[in-house]
C-alpha cells in the first residue's frame, strides 16, 4: 500500500485530540506528503476530501471512528485509529506512540483488517408517501424506547418467517466489531473481529423472549415498531431518528466494508481483551 495523501479527523469536544492531530499533520507535512484535517462532526466537509485520500487517521476514541467510517464507506479509505478515549477496541494505537509509529503507517508496512457492515433501510408507515431511507453500520442498529420510559412492542422476523413479538425496552442488532460495545452491556456474546454473524437480542425483555441469537451472515431481519409512544431508531449511536407505529426496520449484511490499517500483530486481539473490557489502556 502506497500512501499519498492522507487525511486526519478528530473528536472536537477533546482539546487534546486536536493538539495532536496539528502535531500529525506537522509531521505529515515534513515528509512532503499532502494532509488535510477536519472535525469528524463535520461530515460533508471530510466527504470532499476523501476521494484522493490514502489513509485517515482519527484522533479520538471509537466514536470517533464511528464517524470516520460513515466518511470513508464509500472509498473504502483504510482507517487508523489513535486512543484518547476509554477503551479503543476500534483503535490502534496510543497517543504516546502515535508519532512514532507514523513512518510505518505512511511506509505501508502494515495489514489491513477488513470489517462487515450492516445495512438498515428504514420505512415509513404505509400509505406514506415518504421514500425507505438506508444508512450503514459498523457497530449495531438499534430500535429502542424513547423518553417516556415504557416498554415498546417490536416484531421481529428473520428472512420473512415470524420469530417473536418484543415487549421490551428495545432490540439491538449487533456487528462483531459492535458485540464488545452496547450488545456486550446487554448481555450479548463477544464475536471475533472477523467473524461475519449477527449478534440480535432484546434489552431488558418483559414476559417475552429473553435469550440473545447469533444469526448467520446471509439473515435478513426485520423490525416492526408498535407502540404508543414515539420509539427511536439508533445507527452506530450517533444517527438517531424517531420511529412511530408501522415504522419498519430491515437490517442486513452490506456488500460495503470498512478497512483498518494495522500494525500490531494479527494476534493480538485475545491477549489485549481482557485488559480492555476491565478499562486499562492497551499499549
């Protein structure tokens, strides 16, 4: 892999994130390498920059990522990204070594892990005249609850047979990137980074199906919103959208991926697990 261009978003609520992505892009710019930087809030800004772009660097944590990755979807940009969040399971490097290991990332010298997506395609009530709208996950998709805290009644069917009817406080469905994240909190399993299923499981069921499911990688699912009160749609956790009765969620694996930039071992995922999920920075 060549790099020839490169582009660094960071998290602008982080003043820290910004003070070392200048640093970056100083370093970048001394090896007569064009650079450009962008808050990775500012979304259509980045999507302007991206189609030249090589490789992009995050400074952040994985919500940063998160939004990296609805930037470089379509170019398949391969992502590296620098932790100076909490935990980083998206992440590849530290702060500290962010520096020095920049040669390495600009020399190619590295592999790429490449990550499933899903995507979701949101319809509206019937006799709406509003068009299905689609949108892309790397983590999970989530159809919850909104405010008013009381369970909402979502029924779920996998590849057009009739599973069950929720009556619970919402249904996540979960990537393996995105089964260390909300789905782990529900009480969901852990998938291997590259394993290719989906992780589906209810948050906090009344009286109605309880146990988590690992569907396979070729399951359609689909999402029936009934409730009386407005329930929301979640993509990644930062695309929130209000869902009504008849609202329908249909959740698949994309032919899109996200790729990742590596330069730690293929190995290393099981031996930085545990460190990761007790809350200890991984170096």
């Amino acid at each position: 892999m060549v790099v020839k261009r490169v582009g660094i978003l960071y998290h602008p609520l982080i003043k820290a994130a910004y003070a070392l992505a200048r640093e970056l892009e100083k370093s970048i710019n001394s090896r007569n390498l064009p650079v450009w930087i962008c808050s990775a809030w500012e979304e259509e800004q980045a999507k302007a920059e991206i189609q030249s772009t090589d490789l992009i660097l995050t400074t952040g944590g994985d919500g940063t990522i998160l939004r990296a990755a609805q930037i470089a979807l379509i170019t398949q940009t391969p992502i590296v990204g620098i932790n100076l969040g909490k935990l980083g399971f998206m992440t590849e490097l530290s702060a500290g070594e962010a520096i020095d290991k920049l040669p390495d990332l600009l020399s190619g010298d590295c592999w790429i892990d490449e990550r499933v997506m899903l995507e979701v395609t949101l319809s509206s009530v019937e006799g709406s005249n509003e068009a299905p709208r689609t949108f892309y996950a790397l983590n999970d998709v989530v159809v919850a609850r909104g405010a008013i805290a009381r369970i909402i009644d979502i029924e779920a069917s996998i590849d057009g047979e009739l599973m069950t009817n929720y009556k619970a406080d919402g249904v996540i469905l979960a990537t393996a990137t995105g089964s260390t994240g909300y789905s782990l909190s529900a009480g969901g399993p852990i998938l291997h980074p590259q394993a290719k299923e989906i992780v589906l499981l209810p948050i906090l069921p009344h009286l109605s199906l309880a146990y988590s499911m690992v569907l396979p990688s070729t399951a359609v699912v689909k999402l029936r919103v009934n409730t009386y009160h407005q329930a929301t749609l979640g993509v990644d956790g930062h695309i929130n959208l209000p869902l009504s009765t008849g609202f329908l969620v249909m959740v698949k694996h994309s032919s899109s991926r996200i790729r990742f930039l590596r330069i730690h071992p293929r190995e290393s995922f099981y031996g930085s697990l545990e460190k990761k999920l007790r809350g200890k920075r991984v170096k």
